[in-house]
C-alpha cells in the first residue's frame, strides 16, 4: 500500500493482481483544458480526500485523467455480459479504473473515470461521455444514496475542453465515479467463458473476500457466493420498486456483485404508477419495464449462478441443483422484503395476511386513475387526501376506509404511524423535467445553480420541508413521452 498523498490519494491495487486475463493495463489519455465543474465536497471528505486540493491545477488534472496520482495503476476491467437477452463480450470501453482508495474508516472504495478515453474493449466507440448524461448520473446516483438504496457514487465531473460528436457536438467530460466494486455478473460470465476454471475460482475468492468476508465459516463457498448476491440482488431492486425507480438498462453487465446500483444510462423515475413505465429509448419490448425490473432481476441472478456452476460441484446435475434451489430463494426475500417495504409505506408496524391485497388495491387504483406514484403516498402520509386525483372515488373512500381500520388494529399510535410514513416515503425525487431544467441550464447557459439546488434538495429526500413543495410538482402535461438514452 502507499503511503497518502498530499491530496489524499492513498491506493490500493488488488484488481491489478487477479490474473492478466481480467484487465488491461493502460495509458491515461491526455484531454485538452481539463475543468471541475462539480466535486461533492462530502463524498471526498469521506473518502479522505482534501477538497481544496482536489480543486486545484494538479488535483483537477488527476479527475480529468492527464495526472496518475501517486499509487494508481490504471486498467481496463474485462467483462462480458447477456445484453437485452444476447450475450457478448463487452469490458471497460470508456471507464478506466484509478485502483482502489482505502477510506480513512479502512473501506475500499473503487476510484473510476468514466469517459477517460478508448481502451481495448471499446470496440467502436470514442471512449468518451459528454456533459448532460455525466451530470446526470451525478444527479441520480447521489438522490438514490439520499433515498438509502445501494449505489455507485460520483465524486466529480469535469469538463474535457474537447468536443465529443454525438448527434450533434457536444463537450466531452469525465465522471469520477466511486464503488465498493465494478465486479458484475457480466465479470463472473467472462470467466466462466474465456478463462481456466482456476482463473474463475480466483475471482470468485476475490469476490467473497471484498464483499463477502464473513463467508469463509460456510461448508459451500461458492454456494454462500451464490445466496448473498441473489439475497442483495433481491432487496435492491425491492428499494427500487419502493421508490418507483425504473433502471432501464438491467442488463448482466449493469449488475454488480455487492449489491450497489451501477450505471445511470437511461434511468429514470415512475411520475405516474404504472407498471408498464419505460423510457428508455431501444427498450420497444418493455424488457426493462418498472413491473418487470424484480423478474429481469431473477433472470440476471440465474446468468450469475450459471457463471458459478463449475465452483458449486464436482459433478454438474448436483451443481445445477444447488444453483437451483438457490435462484428459488429469490422470490421469497423479494415478497417478504416488498411486503414489510410497502407496510412501511402505509404506516403499518405489524403483518396480516390481507396487507398484500391492501396494497394492491390501492397499486390498482393508482394506475386506474393515474395517480403521481410518489405524490400519492405523501398525501396518505399528510393526510391530504383532496391533493390526490384518486379523492372523491368511491373506491377509494372505501380503501381508505379500510386501511384506517388496518391501522387501528396495531398497538402503535397514529403519530408513530406517521413517522413511520414519513420515513419511507420521501418528499422528493429527482422529476425527470426538473433534472432535464438542471441539465439544460448547466449544458446551454454554463449555469449550474439550478443543479446546485436541485441537489441540495434531492440530498434530504425525508425531510419534508416547505421549500421541496416546488420540487415536488408535476410536469406539465406533454404529448412526448419522457425519453433516455444507452451509451450517451
Ligand atoms: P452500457 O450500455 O453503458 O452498459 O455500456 C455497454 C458497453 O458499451 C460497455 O462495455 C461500455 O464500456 C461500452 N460503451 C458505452 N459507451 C461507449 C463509448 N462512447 N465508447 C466506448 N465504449 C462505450
Ligand atoms: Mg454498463
């Protein structure tokens, strides 16, 4: 390990040392006139980084890819992965990986630049990300840890000096982008499909021993692998669900082994709850649809344990049986997880059978009438039931009804209800017309205090203060549906 930098820096590389066959080492790209344009002061801090230094000529240099800072090793990850159901060899085509910071709480975090340039796996791409989509994902990625579900993180987005051609020209810039890992699914396919088995043991080892370590007691290692992905897979995309998150590109590249978010391409949030939601722009089948995100999951999750079915057992029916049994786990943390989630929603502490049917009802009335999936639960939990478009329904009168009654056969007070309401439904979530208004100021007019904002908003999604009320409306109405992008 090296010793800390005067930034900070202080890396680890233990990527660097699997076998040659998961990465190549590289080169940075030297870039134009490299400029921060937004650095999250607290991330940094965390990480145990000094800010001022960060900002300066020699740290911004470090963000934009034209300085390796004192103990990097910088690589491209290689990787595989089913995309839209197909598979095909992918890696690293535009990301390069720094190594790994170890935090001053002895965390390891990856330390990525994403955009840094072309690598051997970027097949016909420039290697290169631009503005909007960069700040995008900073936008995202740090409202989806506000709202407490697992993600990457973004340390920093500058801009490059370079134009990038996309439709039309646009600036070229550079996401540090921060994770307890970039291990996927897709990684464990690649080994499973290009290297020796011993090479797939390695990883495997690798995987339990950065995110895993607690596993070693267990009789199955690999088994034990198996079980912990598919149980953080399972709660993740639950978290999702409760927010009304829709990842729009759920393929087995996008899935990472501990369990964070990772790559905020064509993402977005549910207005209205429907389960047939998309934006995504190439998703035509609804594949990645908000509805189908837990069964894309399960699916990814069997991928997972095909990858593992040389380590499970000697003898392949029995290691097609364990893996198995294991993939049939999911289901059940996934209803369990969803069901206290949703129980949570509504100020319900205890379990009776009928909540499932509870929650539906009042799911279906949501997408009968329409109804702002967000908005409607922060009504319920203010009861402000005349803000929703479901008030003045019969049907709904009648749920309320019996919900109220719901509550009262639980020992806990309205008042711990409501808290309870409070701190599972947040006030805000980043509308796509207020990220688009963020992005358009910050791109067009070089503003970027409406981001700024923004992001002070997004930070305390359960705070429930007057100033989010704005944050909290609706689009207009439009006759373009909302759409995004893959590989922007
Ligand atoms: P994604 O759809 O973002 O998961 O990306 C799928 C694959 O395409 C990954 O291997 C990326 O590294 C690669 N990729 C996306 N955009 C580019 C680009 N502009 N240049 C090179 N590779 C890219
Ligand atoms: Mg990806």
């Amino acid at each position: 390990m090296t010793k800390t930098t005067e930034t900070g820096w202080n890396f680890d590389n233990s990527y660097a040392r699997l076998p040659n066959s998961f990465f190549t080492r590289l080169n940075l790209n030297h870039v134009d006139s490299p400029k921060l344009i937004i650095l999250n002061e607290s991330l940094a801090n965390s990480l145990g980084l000094d800010v001022k230094a960060l900002q300066n000529e020699k740290g911004v240099a470090v963000l934009a890819g034209n300085r390796i800072p004192e103990g990097a090793l910088p690589l491209a990850q290689a990787y595989a992965g089913h995309q839209f159901g197909h598979f095909t060899m992918l890696g690293d085509g535009r990301a390069i990986l720094l190594g790994e910071q170890i935090t001053p709480n002895d965390e390891r975090m990856d330390i990525q630049l994403k955009g840094a340039g072309r690598t051997p796996y970027s097949r016909m791409g420039d290697g290169r990300a631009t503005l909007g989509p960069m700040l995008r994902e900073y936008i995202i990625s740090e409202a989806m840890h506000a709202l407490g579900i697992p993600t990457t993180r973004s340390l920093a987005v500058v801009t490059t000096g370079e134009p990038v051609i996309r439709e039309t020209e646009l600036p070229g810039a550079i996401l540090t982008r921060v994770a307890a890992s970039h291990l996927r699914v897709g990684t464990f396919q690649f080994a499973t499909n290009f290297c020796t088995d011993v090479e797939l043991q390695i990883l495997a080892d690798y995987a339990i021993e950065r995110h895993f370590p607690v596993i070693d007691v267990f009789s199955n290692r690999y088994l034990a692998l198996l079980q912990e992905v598919i149980k953080r897979q399972a709660e993740l995309i639950v978290k999702w669900q409760l927010v009304g998150f829709v990842h729009g590109v759920m393929n087995t590249d996008n899935m990472t082994i501990s369990g964070e978010t990772i790559d905020y391409g064509p993402c977005a949030f549910m207005d209205n709850y429907d389960p047939a939601t998309v934006f995504s722009s190439i998703d035509s089948q609804g594949r990645y649809a908000y509805g189908h995100q837990p069964y894309m999951g399960v699916w990814n999750l069997g991928r997972f344990a095909e990858s593992l079915l040389p380590l499970l057992h000697e003898n392949q029916d029995e290691a097609i049986k364990l893996a198995e049994d294991a993939i049939d786990e999911y289901g059940e943390v996934y209803v369990t997880k969803w069901l206290s989630g949703m129980r949570a929603k509504l100020g319900i502490f205890t379990e009776e059978t009928a909540d499932e049917s509870l929650i539906k009802e009042l799911l279906d009335l949501m997408q009968k009438y329409n109804a702002d999936y967000t908005n409607t639960f922060r009504d319920l939990t203010f009861n402000q039931l005349e803000n929703t478009v479901l008030f003045g329904k019969k049907e709904f009168a009648q749920w309320v009804e019996k919900w109220q009654a719901r509550l009262g056969r639980q020992q806990q007070s309205k008042a711990e209800s409501q808290q309870l309401m409070r701190d599972s439904n947040p006030a805000v979530i980043p509308r796509n017309h207020r990220v688009e208004e963020a992005l358009k100021a910050a791109v067009e007019q070089g503003d970027y205090s409406v981001m700024e904002r923004l992001l002070e908003v997004l930070a305390n999604p359960y705070a429930h203060t007057p100033e989010q009320k704005e944050y909290a409306t609706l689009p207009a109405p439009s006759n373009w549906p909302y759409q995004t992008f893959c590989g922007t």
